[in-house]
C-alpha cells in the first residue's frame, strides 16, 4: 500500500527571452529560432544567427557557452557584409529547398 501525501512546490523564476533588438539599429525581433532570431512572421523566413558556440557535447550531456549578437538582416547587410569584405572575407550565398 502507498500512502499518498502532499507536497507544496514552490514556483519557479528563470529566465526566457521576452524579445529581441537588434544591436545596432534597436528593431525587434519575432522570434528566436534555434540560435538565430526570426525577423518576421507567417511563412517567409528571414532570420540572423552570429554566434560563437563553444562547449562539449557527449551522450550523456551539453554544456556550452555562447558569444552572440543580434543584428537584423538590414544591418546585416549594411554594415556587417562590407566590414567582413573589407577583411578580405569574401560572402557565399546558396539556395535550399526541400
Ligand atoms: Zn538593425
């Protein structure tokens, strides 16, 4: 026979993502995805990701750390790509579909 008690647990507060601004020009975000934020809704994807991920991973858990920023595709695109291609670096594009 199990005798059945009553235990009270207490709420918890964590910590979730309420929105995302972009660091340089201050436009919110819809969403995070993954680790990028999603800047707009409805079927049309338009998302950023910049990250550093670093950590290990084994089968029986995940730690990482991440150094990140959010920048909005605008932004992006006016300031991110020609300071990385006056690095030298030169931006690839590819297609998916599925
Ligand atoms: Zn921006």
């Amino acid at each position: 026979m199990r005798v059945m008690g009553t235990k009270t647990v207490p709420a918890r507060t964590y910590q979730v993502v309420d929105k995302v601004i972009c660091d340089i020009c201050k436009r919110e975000g819809h969403e995070t995805h993954h680790e990028g934020v999603g800047w707009c809704s409805g079927y049309e994807v338009l998302d950023t990701a910049i990250y550093l991920k670093v950590g290990e991973s084994y089968p029986e858990g995940t730690s990482l750390e991440f150094t990140e920023c959010d920048i909005c595709p605008s932004c992006f695109k006016q300031y991110l790509i020609p300071f990385l291609q006056s690095l030298g670096v030169t931006m690839q594009e590819r297609n998916v579909e599925y």
